[in-house]
C-alpha cells in the first residue's frame, strides 16, 4: 500500500532522488510545492532546527507525513560560518551580491588570510509522521573536505568548484553525478534514514 510523503521543497531533482531511494518503502513522494501554502521561516540556529521547522510546516499544512532536509557549509577558520546561512551568505554584501558566485567570492576573500582550509558540509534529513510527532527521525552526514585557492569544476552547484575532496583528489564540482551522491553528506544522510526506516518496517 502506498503511501503518501510530502517532501518539503519545490526542486523536482530532489523528489525524483527521493522517490527513487524511498520507493522501497511504499512511498509516494510529493513537492511541497504542489501545495498552495509558503515555505516555513527557517529561524532556527542548527541544521537539525531548521530541518525540524520545515517537516513540521509540511505535516501542519498537508496532514501528511513529511521529509525535510537542511545543510550547509562549515569552515573552521571561520568558527563553522556560512553554516545555516551557507545558501544567502553574501546576501546584502555591498561587493559580492547575491547567488552561488557571490557565495564563494565572499568565502574566499574571507580566507584570503588563512593557511587554515579544513571544512566540511553537514546535512541533516527529518522525517515526521504528523505535526505533533515526538519522536521524528532526524539523521545527519558530515562530508571533511578543504576550501580550494581557486574554484574547479562544471557539476554540481553552491560551494562544489570550491570544495577540495581529499579522498577523491579532485574538487567536489568535478565529481560525476552518481560519485557525488555516494560520498556526500546529503548521500549519507539519506542513507542512514534509510536504514532507520528499514528498521521500523521490520519491527
């Protein structure tokens, strides 16, 4: 029997991946935005609030469990900044503008100082059975990687040219597509609800 999931974003690549991951299940994965309602106010301080904040959103105005997901950038010279805010960072810089190329025009004059490069990208999903549910499944993917000195790559997208990947010797943005999804946070992080979900099912 299928069941209904609304995923909390209006980007049909992240419905298509989720579908295709959460159809094992018996899910049917659904756009927020086929719903007439506006996103959620993402006022919290941690990937985990925000991500709570958008399932919580979702279930309250479909009644219909949801998946969220929240991420971003942590650079450790710059005490975990962009973070929450990795995706409007340059936002209201007078120099940078606004948008992925003023994102990582601003990290990198940020660090144009620091011998310190060490960062990684965090994501964190959530799924929730209903608004008030009180134990959702919150699951989180840490990918270690450096800032480069220069940007390198045509995939991918936000920090990807700029995101050095150590294991892999190569920056994130010239990574293929299904290479990506294997080592990235959001690949872990979708791994590990799955292993959760699979979990419940079989209790």
């Amino acid at each position: 029997m299928s069941k209904q999931v609304i995923l909390a974003t209006g980007n049909q690549g992240k419905v298509v991946e989720m579908q295709s991951q959460l159809q094992e299940f018996g899910f049917t994965v659904i756009p927020q935005s086929d719903y007439p309602f506006e996103e959620a106010v993402e006022d919290g301080l941690s990937f985990v609030e925000n991500a709570i904040i958008k399932a919580r959103h979702a279930c309250q105005h479909t009644g219909l469990a949801a998946i969220a997901d929240d991420s971003g950038l942590e650079v450790d010279a710059l005490n975990g900044a962009p973070g929450i805010y990795s995706s409007r960072y340059a936002d209201g810089s007078e120099h940078e503008g606004r948008g992925d190329a003023a994102n990582n025009a601003k990290l990198l004059n940020a660090l144009r100082d620091s011998d310190n490069r060490s960062a990684r990208f965090q994501c964190v999903i959530v799924y929730m059975e209903h608004t008030n549910d009180p134990t959702p499944i919150i699951c989180q993917g840490t990918w270690e990687g450096e800032i480069a000195l220069t940007a390198k790559g045509e995939h991918g997208f936000g920090y990807d040219p700029l995101f050095w990947v150590p294991e892999m010797a190569c920056h994130s943005a010239e990574l293929a597509p299904a290479d990506k999804k294997k080592f990235s946070h959001r690949g872990k992080a979708l791994a590990s609800l799955k292993a959760q979900l699979k979990h419940f099912s079989d209790r």
